[in-house]
C-alpha cells in the first residue's frame, strides 16, 4: 500500500507521447511525421533516404522500419489498461439469470415482452450474439403496443446490418412478420405469429377491395342522400346532412342538436375553424363513407387537425392510419413527422420513427432527427404521442456508440435514456454506459459521477468505473482501497484482481494478475501486461509466448497488435504482415500504434521486406495454412488474396467461414454481407443471403433461398447450403437420407478442394448418424486426401463406434501432429485412451483453451463418489 501513496506515475516520452488503453507509446512528434513523409512517398531513392548505394532494396526496407520502430518507440507496461465492459455485470451471472427466468413465469403474459428486454441487457456482455437476437425477437414476439413492435422490428434489423447491402431499402419487407415494417403498425399480442408470413400481399388486395367499396358507397350516397344544413366557409357553401355529421363527435352532436343556436339554423359560419371548404366536403364525404383513400393526403390532414379539434375518434384514427400508409422513405418520414407531433397522431409517429430507426445510423446524422431524439424538447414530444421510452433510447443509444462512442449525441442520447428508466436494472445500464462514455472522453469527474448513480441503482461492478476515474485524477490509493474493499466484501471474480493490479506495483501487481487469470482465463490484460513487461527486460521470445497464449483461444485485435509488434522488434517480417493481414480482417479500420498509423499502410510497409506472392502462390500458401488448422495464416492469406482481387466474393464467403470458426461472429458477418454485395451473378447472391438468414435464426428461410438458386443454376454452394440447415433442422433418420442425397449432388458440382473436403466430412458425419460407418470411412478418407485435416477427428470417432480404440487415438494422434496447439484435438483424444492419459490430454487442452468445458465437466464428475454413477 505504501507504493500507492505517490502521486500518479505517467510516462514520459520525448516525442510528445500521452497516456493511452492499448500500451503504445509515442507517436505525437518524431515517429508520426516520419511515417507521414514516408507513407506519401513510400518508394524514394537511395540517395534520398541517405542510404549507403551498396545497400540492397531489402536493406533498405529493413532501416526503414528500424527508423520507424525507433520513432514510434515500444509498447510500455505504464500505458496498458484492461477495458471496463460497458454492458450490465452482475456479481453472480447465474442467480441474476435465474431471478429473471422466475419473474418471467410469474409474470402476465403482456408484461413479457419487458422481461425478454431484460434478459437481451444481461446477454449483451456475453460473446455469442445469437443469445442477444434470441432475446430480442422473444421480445419482439410479445410485444402487444405499436410503439414496442416498432423499436424491436426496427433492432432487430440493425443486428444484420441490413443497411450495409446494397439493393435492399430500410422499408423492404423481409417477409418475416416479425421485421416486417407494415406487420410492426398493427397493435395488438400475437405471440403465436412467429412463423407466419408478413400480411403485406393481403394487405394490398384489402386495399383495392376498400376502394373499390369507397368508390360504391360514394356513388351511392351522392345518389341518395338529402342535405338539410350547410357549413358556410368563407364565400363557399358545403351542403350536409345534420346526422351524419352529428355522428362523428359528441362535440358536434351538442353543436347540431343541443341548446346551442347552431342548432336551429340551417346554415352555420364555420370560417373561423381552420378547414377548407374543401376539407368541409370531405368531413362531409367521410360521414357518410367512413373512408379518407379517395382524397388528396392534404385534405386528410386538414381532417386530422378537424378530428383533434372537434374530438372525431373514428375519423381521426382513419386519417391517422392513412397518413401512416405514406411513410415509406425518409423524405416521407421527414415531411410528416412533424405533422404526426403536432396532431397527436400515434400511427403516424410511428410510421415515421419506424422509417428513421430502419435507417439507422444514417438516419441520425440527419439534424432534424438528431434534435428529435437528442433533445429533452424532442423527448418529451414524443412522450406526449406515446413513442418515448427506455427501450427506444436504449437501442438509439446502443447504436450512436457503434457509430461515434464519443459523440455529444451519444451523450445526449445516453442522458435521454437515463431519464426514461424507470426499473433498477435499466437505470444501472443507463448510468454506467455513460460513464464508460465520459471516461472515454477523458471527462473523468463527469464519469465518476456516473458510476456511482450507477453503484447507487445496484450494479456492483461500476465501482471499477470509480476506482478508474479517481486513478485518472491522480487518487490512485484510494482506487486501490476501493478495489481491496470490493474483493473483501465479495466473492473475488478476475476482473477484480485485474483492476486492483492497476494501483499497485511489483510482485503485488505481479501476484494479482497471476490470480486474476486464475480465476478467468479470457481476461486479456493480464497476457498484455506480462508480455510487455517481458519485451521491457529485452525477453521477447517470452514476450511472444505470453501473448500466444491468448491468441491460441481469443483472438482480438489488440493481441494481434501487440505480437506483430514484437515480431517487427525481431524482424520477423512474414509473421508480422501474417497477424496485421489478420488484424485488419477483424476490423478493417484498424489504427496501428495508439492509432497513429492505418493498418493498411503498415501492410504496404511489411510487404516489401517479404517474398511476393501470385495468386496461385496464395491459393498454394491457403492449402497449407487450412491442412495445418492455421485459421489466423489462412485469414492472412485471404486478406492478402482479396487485396489482389477485391471484387471476388467466393473469398469474402471463405473469409466469413473462417471468421466464424474463430468466434468472430460480427466480421464474419460483415465479410458475408460484401460477398452477398460482390456476387456476380443471381444464384451466388441467393445463397450468400441464404447463409445470413441462417446465421440470423432464419433457417426456413435460408432453404428457400437456396432452393431459389439451385433452380437458377445448380451450384455446389447452394446443395451445401440446403444440406447444411436442414441436418440441423430435422435431424430425423429421413431426412439425413435427404441430406446425403443433397451432399452428394452439392460433390458432383465444380468447386476446390477446400469447400469438397468439408463437404466430404459433412457427408460422412451423416452416414456415421445413418449408422453407415463404411461409407463414413471412405469419406473420411477422401477428405484427408484432399488435405482436410479435421477429418482425422471424424475418422477416429467412426473407429471407436467400430469399438477400434486404437485406431481412433491413433488418428487423433495424426491431428495432433498436423494442427499443433489444437486443445479439441486433445480433448476429443481424451475420449480414446486410459484415465491417466485422458486427464493428460485434457490438461494440456484447458492450457490451450480454457473455454473448453468438457475438461472441466471430465474433472468435476471424477470427483464424484462411484456409488453415485451406480444409483444412476
């Protein structure tokens, strides 16, 4: 505790270097303008660069980077900070998801749609994003108010992305009842409707019917009715009949039949009520036909404000459904929201918010929308008609801090979602996210605040945010005291003992972060922290062991960095340009060295000091890299493929398929988007949408898609696609008949080796279901000839059904070798040899991967007493 009582150490650079999260140093003086010059003219002359003539171009290369290496300066341990989550922690994950799943059984069946909300809030902080939609379109099933359909049809289209593909409007009906923007404006509770199709086609013949009965009842009524009063408007004269009109209000009825003089005369002054004749004609028109489809959409306005005016229910909610109909473009939205404000007019408002949530984030650096949600004037606008709550400034808020996570309309879009929340937990979530956003603006007193409302509302893990922002302002004992009391009233999780090791020094830091991985493996900061300690005592072989050990189960950007960092240190150029190429395949805007240098240009540096390479030498280099199980060297080979030809689709699909076996969801889904958006042709683009359908919960949907493009072209893609949802659709012995019949016409189409030997290994799984273990074997077989490893698993697993166990460890043996580093390859191993050996296997796969369970669960059911399996 004594070395935390100083004043707060920062580091100190002589280029101009400040405190950053990811641990680089400099970059503000000497390294940037360097890079700057060298960047705008990357292949100078010898004589300019003041080299030696006798210097090769390699050499040239290689003090060029030593000069940019000296400028930028290493990473420094003073600089590294772990990242504070921005969504809700609970302090026991598991009793907060079981009190959820409680208050959801004993809630009403119209209160549910709130409790899936809550649940999406505690899934958001996990890795799979699937949980998060699962959620979200529970809670879109439940909802009863037009408002919430609305909000939720509107997210759950921002999770695709949907705007990012080209062709596709904000308003284009998906066909799913559950996004369609036209099934969102019908209120009501409907929780049955999940696989229905969207009512748009039956809504449109509907629609013709009305006119056409409109058209008859107006005829008829023009034919057939007597006027026995009239409204005068200024010099025009609007015939009417007395009833008719009475009907539509209990205001009018008091006006034409009360003891009001109006109600004697035949003729009444009605200039002095802001509607045309013309509107006159048409109230007139209505009360008769009950229809607005015939008139011009001014003239519905002016009976919408009439409506208001003279508390017409009936008429007012057919202009307002008939307004509602014209919102499709934001042009629309944007000229009739204010309208829809003005008039009180609850569908129209949300066909307008609907337009602009659709089309999102764009939408919102339209001023117009950006004041309307921003401001507490537009708030409460929108409160008065119906259409403010915690739920639509959640999802705005959540999307402002994808676009711009320090942008005053992410402030303010926060502030308005602080206001709104009512229940405890949204009130946690609001309060911490903003400060999160203020700490990342360096507004640290602003954050602190923050973080204690939220600490206040209940959310324990927000005393990081505190003990942060007081280390930020230079009270690092007291965020040391405040860390040490967290773990003392609690029981001690990792993240605790990381943010305690920030305030304090020597072998107490060294011993927190040892027990913070201890106690959770997938904290990246500890690794960071050794690794760069260890580059600090000139260790860079350790250095790089360190941080391979993260990257061996959780691949981030960060880490990527760090070890291409250390990798140039050593002039490992091709293992460098390897995890940058991978780097920016996970996020193509990647800012290299504390983002003063675009990953892109460090490529074109990198490239240089390497052999090039021809597309053929990279389809070459991708066989080896996928027959090794390398997914980080086959992204860098893609991304240096796709760098030769950008417009190939197939290489972003195969970008995507790799991205997902990292557990990249949100690249690989992004990377699946611009194969859908490069596809050449009809048939590839039918299956590429296909795959999103299906990695969104869509699977019904994504055999349609694919039946769609084999009836344009049979293509190997399409069968796999088709073959691949429905083995995990219908998993009955039927329907694998189907999927091998599906496989097999997906083999005798063209296609490489790569996408074959997946399919040869699929196939061969479902004859190992169909009980056809000798077909299963050839496949195998076939599948290792054309270098796919991981066939080795699936051979082993057939050899140990034919009670061969020695054959199936020694295939997975054969694995082994080939994917080094493979924690499956030893778990699935385990499940072949003897107990001593199992535990073995099972060890070095819980060093590999800690995320792994099998090992765990292995464990803990050894420690069981035998005569509970016994019992069993």
């Amino acid at each position: 505790m004594e070395g935390c009582k100083g004043t707060q150490v920062y580091a100190l650079n002589p280029s101009g270097t400040t405190t950053t999260t990811n641990g680089f140093g400099g970059g503000g003086g000497v390294g940037e303008k360097f890079l700057q010059n060298l960047l705008a003219n990357p292949v100078r002359s010898r004589s300019d660069r003041n080299f030696p003539a006798s210097q090769s171009k390699d050499e040239v290369n290689m003090g060029v980077l030593a000069e940019a290496l000296a400028s930028y300066g290493l990473p420094k341990t003073d600089l590294l900070e772990p990242q504070i989550e921005f969504c809700l922690k609970p302090m026991n994950f598991v009793e907060t998801l079981a009190d959820v799943y409680c208050r959801m059984e004993g809630c009403a069946q119209f209160g549910k749609s709130k409790m899936f909300l809550e649940q999406c809030a505690i899934f958001r902080g996990l890795p799979d994003p699937k949980l998060f939609r699962k959620c979200l379109l529970s809670a879109r099933l439940h909802a009863v108010d037009v408002h919430t359909k609305v909000v939720l049809s509107a997210w759950l289209r921002f999770e695709r992305r949907e705007d990012e593909l080209i062709g596709v409007s904000a308003m284009d009906c998906c066909g799913r009842s559950m996004e369609c923007p036209g099934s969102a404006l019908v209120t009501g509770y409907n929780p049955e409707s999940a696989t229905d199709p969207c009512m748009c086609h039956r809504g449109e013949d509907t629609e013709i019917n009305m006119d056409e009965e409109c058209s008859t009842s107006s005829s008829r009524g023009n034919e057939e009715e007597d006027f026995d009063m009239s409204f005068c408007i200024g010099d025009d004269e609007v015939r009417c009949r007395r009833f008719n009109i009475a009907s539509l209000s209990r205001p009018f009825e008091v006006l034409l039949y009360g003891s009001f003089m109006d109600s004697r005369r035949e003729k009444i002054n009605f200039s002095n009520n802001g509607i045309s004749a013309e509107g006159m004609k048409a109230a007139e028109m209505f009360s008769r036909t009950k229809s607005v489809d015939s008139f011009n959409p001014d003239i519905v306005l002016e009976l919408l404000s009439l409506a208001n005016k003279f508390c017409c229910d009936e008429m007012k909610s057919v202009c307002d459904a008939y307004l509602a109909s014209l919102v499709f473009d934001m042009d629309s939205a944007m000229l009739l929201f204010e309208y829809g404000l003005e008039e009180n007019a609850y569908l129209l408002v949300a066909a307008c918010l609907q337009v602009c949530l659709r089309e999102l984030p764009n939408s919102m650096h339209n001023p117009n929308v950006s004041r309307l949600f921003c401001s507490s004037e537009g708030k409460d606008r929108l409160s008065y008609v119906g259409h403010a709550s915690f739920l639509l400034y959640y999802f705005l808020s959540q999307a402002a801090m994808e676009d711009d996570l320090k942008s005053n309309t992410t402030v303010m879009l926060l502030e308005r979602m602080g206001e709104c929340a009512s229940e405890g937990w949204q009130k946690q979530l609001a309060f911490h996210q903003l400060g999160c956003v203020m700490l990342e603006r360096k507004e640290y007193k602003d954050a602190q605040k923050w973080f204690e409302a939220a600490v206040e509302a209940g959310h324990v893990y927000s005393l990081v945010g505190i003990a942060r922002s007081k280390y930020k302002r230079g009270h690092m004992y007291k965020a040391y005291k405040l860390m040490d009391s967290l773990i003392s009233d609690y029981t001690p999780s990792g993240w605790m003992y990381q943010e305690r090791s920030m305030y304090c020094q020597g072998k107490e830091k060294t011993m927190d972060l040892s027990t913070a991985s201890e106690l959770d493996p997938t904290l990246s900061y500890p690794y960071k922290y050794r690794a760069v300690s260890k580059v600090e005592e000139n260790r860079l072989g350790p250095a790089i062991s360190e941080i391979n050990k993260v990257l061996g189960f959780k691949i981030s950007p960060d880490c990527l960095e760090l070890r291409a960092w250390f990798l140039i240190v050593l002039e490992e150029y091709e293992g460098a340009l390897r995890d940058v190429r991978a780097l920016l395949t996970l996020d193509p805007h990647y800012m290299m060295f504390h983002g003063k240098l675009q990953g892109e240009h460090l490529v074109e540096l990198l490239s240089h000091n390497v052999q090039p390479c021809s597309q053929a030498d990279c389809w070459m280099q991708l066989y080896d890299r996928w027959s090794s199980v390398d997914d980080i060297g086959s992204l860098a080979v893609v991304h240096h493929m796709l760098a030769n030809d950008p417009g190939k689709s197939l290489l972003r699909f195969r970008q995507s398929l790799l991205l997902l076996r990292l557990n990249s969801h949100k690249a690989a889904m992004r990377s699946l988007r611009e194969a859908r958006n490069q596809a050449t042709s009809e048939h590839e683009r039918l299956v590429y949408e296909g795959w999103i359908l299906y990695d969104t919960g869509y699977r019904e949907e994504a055999i349609a898609k694919a039946e769609e493009s084999i009836s344009n072209q049979r293509s190997f893609e399409a069968f796999f696609l088709k073959a691949y949802v429905l083995s995990e659709t219908s998993p009955d012995s039927e329907s694998s008949l189907y999927v091998i019949q599906l496989l097999e016409e997906a083999l005798r189409c063209p296609s490489d080796g790569l996408r074959k030997g997946q399919a040869l290994s699929n196939l061969a799984s479902v004859y190992v279901d169909v009980d056809n273990l000798d077909n299963a074997i050839d496949c195998y077989t076939n599948a290792l000839n054309i270098k796919h490893t991981r066939a080795h698993q699936g051979l082993a697993r057939v050899y140990h059904l034919k009670d061969q166990r020695k054959l199936a460890y020694d295939e997975m043996t054969k694995l082994i070798e080939k994917a080094k580093s493979n924690a499956s390859a030893y778990e699935k191993r385990s499940e072949y040899c003897d107990r001593e050996m199992a535990k073995s296997d099972l060890s070095m796969a819980t060093k590999l991967d800690p995320l792994r369970t099998y090992p765990y669960r292995y464990k803990a059911a050894g420690k069981l007493p035998l005569a509970y399996f016994r019992t069993k």
